[in-house]
C-alpha cells in the first residue's frame, strides 16, 4: 500500500489583517466585545484553503 501526501496550503486575502486589525483597535477603544460571529463569518470568507495531493 502506497503512501499519498497531502499538502494543505492556505492563503488570506489582502483584506483581511486590515479588518483583524480594526476589530482589535475597535475593541480596545470601547472596552467592549466584537460580535464574534461575524468575526467568524469574515474570517471564513477572507482564508482561501486549498487540498494539493501528491
């Protein structure tokens, strides 16, 4: 039985450390929590994940 390697490469869109950055500044100005499900929406829109076998 034969070995497959499997490379996961993942890349962020331009946009998104911008965006992690203001939620942060945003959060340390007012002292209050982001909307987490949102953040998480973003996020998954911004990764890119890509499945290269070998």
């Amino acid at each position: 039985m034969g070995h497959t390697t499997i490379t996961c490469k993942i890349t962020m869109r331009w946009w998104l450390r911008v965006y992690l950055d203001c939620v942060v500044f945003t959060a340390n100005i007012t002292g209050l929590n982001p909307d987490w499900d949102k953040v998480r929406y973003w996020v998954g829109r911004g990764m890119k994940i890509t499945l290269c076998s070998k």
